[in-house]
C-alpha cells in the first residue's frame, strides 16, 4: 500500500521515495506522484532515479501501484529513489481529462466509454449521430474553457455514492471501490461525479480544444474525440 500522492496534489511533478517491492521489471514504492492506468486515463511515465519508467499500472490490492520500468537492471528493495513524472505528458494528460468533465456536460447523453491518452481523449455517448455537431461542441467547450471555473476533489463514503446513482455517469467504467469511500470531481455548475483521475485546476488551464473526429462506433458508442489545439 503506497501513498497516493497525486490524489491530493496532481501537480506534484517528483517525490523522494523508498522501493518496497521488486518484480521482474516492476517496481513498488511506499509513496508516489506516478497515476496508474485506469478510469480510462494512460498511466505515468517518468523515471526511478536513473531507471525509466515505460507504464505505470494498479496492483493487486487497492492504493498498490506498479512502475514498469525499462527492461533490465532494477533497483533494490529498501533504497531511495528520485520518482519522477514526464510531467509535460502528465500535464496533457490532465488537460484532455478534465475537457472530457466539459464534452460529457456540452453532449447531454449517456455515456458509455471513454479513454485520455496523451495526444487525444474520447467519449463515447448512446446518442443519435445527428445530434452530435462538431462545431456547435466546440464553440461550448471553448465557452466552458473561458469562464475559467475551478475544478475540486471531494470523498464521499460508499454509501452516499449508493444514495445518489446520478454521481455515476460512466457506464462501462465503475468508479474506484473497495476503500470505503470513493473520490468526486465537481467543476460547479458543469459537472460532478465518481472519478479517481488527474485534473487540471481551473478550467482555463485546459486551453484550446479541437473535436477531431465524431464516429459512431456501434449502435450505442458514437465516439466524440478532442484534441488539444497546437
Ligand atoms: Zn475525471
């Protein structure tokens, strides 16, 4: 079980850390910056001390997170290392996150799917394509984008997540259980739901968005996907 440091603060770029575990060519720490895959957002990438970290992925218990590292040498279990995140990437990362809070607000759809890598994120919406307009998507999501709102954490126990479904958005992905108490993302007066991810501050901080590509994906998933503008 390791300290999620990136939980609190997710522009903490490195922390000091001690490898209390070593597997092959992963590695666990008992404190970390690095997010492991998963709610649809790309893991980490970043570096060990000398050691490159190519993924970053959950463990078998809760709050355990395992650095891939480049295959070959390792460090020790009981030393110190420098865990530090390719925090240009994370930082994208964060930013396509958080538009996906804005898209899932701007399309007013179930949605079924979704995933952030670095260069591009998509959603997926049980929506007739015909109400998905590329342009009218990007003039609101600009819109959201400069009213420049704060984004904040807060913990809920499960059993108020239980006493309120409309905090659940995400079909296909269930938000992080089995600690008692589950982490809520509210962007006030745009979005508010379960989700365990990295996000950016304030909604400025995402800059400008492209829609990419709208696509239907099947009779329930017509996929919406944005990039970040150059
Ligand atoms: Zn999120």
């Amino acid at each position: 079980m390791a300290a999620l440091l990136f939980r609190d603060d997710p522009y903490l770029r490195a922390c000091e850390a001690t490898v209390v575990a070593v597997q092959g060519d992963t590695v666990e720490l008992d404190r970390t910056v690095f997010y492991p895959l998963g709610g649809g957002q790309a893991g980490d990438t970043g570096r060990l001390g000398p050691w490159r970290v190519l993924d970053t992925r959950k463990g078998a218990t809760p709050d355990s997170v395992l650095h891939i590292l480049e295959p070959g040498a390792a460090p020790a279990v009981g030393s110190a290392v420098e865990a530090q995140l390719d925090w240009e990437r994370r930082h994208r990362l964060m930013r396509l996150h958080t538009a996906l809070h804005l898209l899932g607000a701007v399309v007013k759809a179930p949605v079924t799917g979704g995933r952030i890598g670095e260069d591009k994120a998509h959603l997926d919406f049980d929506v007739e394509m015909q109400r998905l307009v590329k342009e009218a998507i990007e003039g609101e999501l600009s819109q959201l984008v400069a009213k420049g709102v704060d984004t904040r954490v807060r913990w809920i126990i499960d059993a108020e997540l239980d006493a309120r479904p409309e905090l659940v958005k995400t079909m296909s992905v269930a938000p992080p259980r089995g600690e008692g108490r589950v982490r809520l993302l509210e962007i006030p007066g745009i979005d508010h739901q379960a989700c365990g991810g990295t996000h950016v501050a304030n909604t400025a901080e995402i800059g400008g968005l492209r829609v990419v590509r709208i696509r239907s994906e099947g009779k329930r998933n017509k996929r919406v996907t944005l990039e970040l503008a150059p």
